[in-house]
C-alpha cells in the first residue's frame, strides 16, 4: 500500500492529471487508471534511458554479491581458449585445399575495396580459379530443372507448363521418398530408384556391361565418395600405415583427404612431355619407393584429368589395371569429366568397362571404386552436390562397414539425388524433352570444345608459356616461365614462385587462377591452373590479360 500511495501522490502532481476533483465521477481520490498509466511511463521511460544512455562503468546497480563476484573476475586475467592451434586436430591443421587457398582470399578482400569504391586497374575480379560453370554464366539444363522443381514442389504436376517425360521421371522419384516427399530422410546409400537408374545408366554407356544397384551409394557430390572409402581403406600405423598413390599435378581433395586421415601421400608423376600421359614404369618407382616407408595399397586416377585435362588411352588403363592387379592395389576411377572430352582423338573408356573385358581373373578379383557427379559435365550443377560412386568387389564384410560408416551422415542431399537421377535417366528419343534437352547439352559441349581449342593456341602463342592440348575436363594447366629475379622476389615474400606470379597477376589485372604448387609439380617447373568456363568473348580478354601480364612481368625481371 505504501507503494501505491507514493504514486498516488506522483500522480496528482503530475501533468496528464488536472489535480483533486479532476478524475471521472468528481472523485478526489486518485484513480487506478492513472496510477496505471504512470507506472507504464515510468517503464518506458527506464526501457528508453537503457537504451540510449552510453554504458559507462558504475551506472549500472548491481547487488552486492554480482559486484563482488565480477571485482573477482576482473581481478584474473582471461582464462585460455580450449581450442587453439597447438591443441587442435592436427591433421585437419595439415589440411590445405589450393583451390581455394590465399589467392581466393584475396581476390575476395579485392572485390570488397571495389565495391567500396577503392580504384584498381581493373572493374571485377573474374574467379577463374574453380569449375563453377553457373557462376560463370553457363545456363542450367531446363529439363533437370524442371524434374527437380516438380519434385520440391509436386503441386506443379498439374501444371500444363511442365511437359509429361518431366512429370513421370519427378512422380518416380516422389514415390521412391518416404511420403511422396523431398524433405524425407532417403536411406544411407540412396533412393533405391535413383541407384537402379544409376545402375541402367552405367550398363548403357559401357555397353551392356552388368550393374547392380546394390553396389551403388549415392553420395553428397563425387568429394563425399572418395573421402568415405579413403577413411575406410586407411588402416595401420609406422611402415604399415596405408599409402596412397596419386597423380602429380593432382586435384587437392585427394591430398587434403590424406592429410586429414593421416595416411601417406605417395605421388606418381603425370608426363608432361607426352601430354600428360600416365606411364605405369613411374608407377612401379613410386610404388617401391614407398614402400621403404609405409603401405601402399590405394592407386587413384583422375580420369579426364584435373588439373591437366588429358584423357587416358585404352592401353593405358589396361595397363593400370594390370599393374593394380599384379601389385594388390585397390583401384579408385574419379570420372566424374567423363562428358567432357573435346579432342576428336580422344574418347573416354570408363575403368569399369575396360576391367571388364579384360577378363574374369581381372574382372573378379580388382576392387574398383568409380566416381561421377552432377558438378561438371554439361550439367555445371555444383550446389546440388549430387554424385555417386559404384563399388566393385568388395568384401562382403566390408560392404556392410561402408554402410554403416554412410549411415552416420544420415543420407545425402535428396534434391542432388534427384539431380542425379535426370543425369543418368535424361530424355531419350521421341520423348517430347529430347530435342530441347540435346540441344542445350551439345550446346554446351561444344562451346567448351571451342574454348579449350582457343586457350591452347592463345597460351601458346605467348613467350615464356606453354600448355599442352586440352583434350577434356574444363581446365588449362599452362606451364610458365619465372625468372631468377622473380624467383628471389617470391622468397623474400616468403611465396613459393607460382603464388607470387599468380597474386601479382590477381592484383594488376584482377584474374584469379590457382598456382601449380597447389596441385604439385616437378621440381623446377611452374604452372598455374585457369578454368575455360567463362563466356567465349571475356575468355578472350581474360586470355589477352594475361599476355600481356606474362610479357610485362618477364621484363619487370629479366
């Protein structure tokens, strides 16, 4: 009652009351209403002052107890972070992915000083760097989009705007999901229809050659793949823990992956003299090096190659396989270019047909993991990462272990399953999609057989620069020329010689490639990575840019 009477007393005197008699019904005593009303200004006001007022030390009233804690708090100095460079996984430490290493960092500090308005030599920085075809401006392929969106949104399958071969693929894999739904949790190893036209897909392009579905594990893009059965071939410690052999120049998943599980990278050169060719003489050195040092059982093969864009010859794989076979090997096949071959010598032979037809000894007894993706090809549908990888051969106990170990991540993304499913199941003839759906991929296809045909004969026309054919995948890996001068330059940068050529080039003309270092190479020899996505006309400024980039820095240090 105290309290109410100090606001009843406030309230008389202040302003929104008229005094005594002033309230409803002649009353002199003050009445609730006003009382109400200054106890809720009195609450803004406060929430007002709390808001505006600066906080400044001892404005704040605290209880004796809070003040003495926090006297006693100050009194310490900060405690340690539980996580910090030296306590944390150190593999992950050792992780490093080139692609988008401190050159991408850069270029991303460059594009926020231009739109801050900063001025630099050049209006963008063009990300030639990643095989991301959409973000380079290539169209996406109507007819998957249109199945994935039947699919998220199933209302649309009574639209008339969808055509019939759409809707029956998007109803198929609807009524593979748990409740006819994309959101459902799929099983581990992927919708069971979109395996068995993954299975159907794999039999028609080797030519009949068998697939069971129940080798097939749908997987969250071709990376998630491979680092699963990495993690499940690792195994040993000392001299008996798991080598794994792959390419140099190589796609810098593989060494972050064995990094990561601290396994032991055993590299393998690619013959640059002879277009990259893989020659199984240096495979059998690498082989017996490696094993002064540890246990080499995994051989990988990038097929078109990234970052050099070679395609292997029959013989070649032949020759692997032998190799694999004869040394005990287990065989792991990326292919997820396989769509992307431009030279008219050259034609892909998956490692699945060619194992095949070498026979039952071969056929039964080499353990082969195949991979592909919705991320490059025709399609360029890297954010749905979808993908797949067929395992053959495996130990029946085995088997059972890569399920369970896929079971921990639940399931990949359904929508890039489905995505998936459009690249292996695409219209055929005489459905009412195929004509568009052809023309927009061979389209595509040969925009990029024309962009590797010009970049080869720009880069080659450049003093100081030399780039074998582009015969597939969607990267030039151009080797280049680095003065002396240069070269102390970068080492008083403490930069390895590409890096320091590559972040000049970022930073006078705003292009954005990888250095070779990130991907290996000889000793001696340098290189970078450039991706030929972008529109035919700016790939030629791109490429013009870069001449005359090379021919300036060879000047600046001769």
């Amino acid at each position: 009652m105290h309290r109410f009477a100090v606001l009843a007393k406030q309230t008389a005197a202040s302003p929104g009351c008229k005094g005594p008699g002033s309230c409803r019904n002649g009353r002199r005593d003050v009445s609730l209403r006003c009382i109400a009303s200054l106890v809720e200004g009195k609450q803004h006001q406060q929430r007002f002052t709390q808001r505006t007022r600066p906080r400044r030390e001892g404005l704040v009233r605290w209880n004796s107890t809070a003040e003495a804690s926090a006297v006693k708090i100050n009194e310490k100095t900060s405690r340690e972070k539980i996580l910090t460079l030296e306590s944390m996984n150190p593999q992950v430490k050792a992780v490093e992915y080139a692609v988008r290493g401190p050159i991408v960092l850069k270029a991303g500090e460059i594009e926020k000083e231009l739109r801050k308005g900063i001025k630099k030599p050049f209006t963008e920085v063009i990300k030639a760097n990643i095989g991301d075809a959409h973000a380079m401006g290539q169209q996406p392929i109507t007819f998957l989009r249109q199945v994935v969106a039947l699919c998220t949104y199933p209302n649309l399958l009574d639209s008339p705007s969808f055509p019939e071969d759409s809707k029956r693929r998007a109803r198929r894999i609807l009524q593979g999901c748990g409740g006819n739904s994309l959101g459902s949790y799929s099983a581990s190893q992927g919708v069971n229809c979109i395996r068995e036209d993954v299975a159907a897909y794999i039999e028609r392009r080797d030519g009949e050659v068998p697939a069971d579905p129940d080798n097939i594990y749908l997987t969250t893009g071709a990376s998630d793949g491979i680092a699963t059965i990495l993690k499940i071939l690792v195994s040993g410690g000392g001299k008996s823990r798991t080598g794994v052999m792959i390419p140099i120049p190589q796609y810098p998943l593989y060494s972050a992956a064995i990094s990561e599980l601290d396994a032991i990278q055993v590299n393998y050169y690619l013959d640059e003299e002879n277009c990259w060719a893989l020659d199984v003489n240096e495979l059998r050195r690498s082989l017996n090096e490696a094993k002064a040092y540890c246990n080499p059982k995994v051989l990988c093969i990038i097929n078109p190659g990234n970052p050099t864009g070679q395609v292997q010859s029959r013989k070649c794989i032949e020759d692997v396989i032998h190799f694999a076979w004869e040394e005990q090997l287990f065989l792991l096949a990326d292919e997820v270019y396989q769509d992307n071959i431009y030279s008219e010598e050259c034609q892909f032979h998956s490692f699945k047909k060619v194992l095949y037809e070498m026979g039952p000894e071969y056929y039964t007894n080499v353990e082969l993991a195949s991979f592909h993706s919705t991320s490059k090809g025709y399609m360029g549908e890297c954010g749905y990462r979808g993908g797949y990888m067929e395992v053959i051969n495996l130990h029946p106990d085995i088997k059972g272990q890569l399920v369970k170990l896929l079971s921990v991540r639940l399931c990949p993304p359904v929508s890039g399953q489905a995505a998936m499913d459009i690249v292996v199941n695409p219209p055929v003839p005489g459905e009412e999609s195929y004509a568009q759906f052809i023309k927009e991929k061979e389209s595509v296809l040969n925009n990029l057989a024309q962009k590797a045909k010009l970049t080869e004969d720009m880069f080659n026309k450049v003093p100081g620069i030399h780039c074998n054919p582009l015969q597939g995948a969607m990267y030039a890996f151009p080797r280049i020329f680095i003065p002396s001068k240069a070269i102390e330059a970068a080492k008083a940068h403490e930069m390895a010689p590409d890096l320091f050529y590559c972040m000049k080039l970022l930073e006078e003309t705003g292009i954005c490639v990888v250095p070779g270092s990130g991907f290996g190479q000889r000793e001696g020899s340098y290189h970078f990575r450039m991706t030929i996505l972008p529109p035919a006309e700016k790939l030629k400024i791109v490429l013009e840019k870069v001449k005359d980039f090379h021919i300036q820095f060879l000047e600046e240090y001769a």
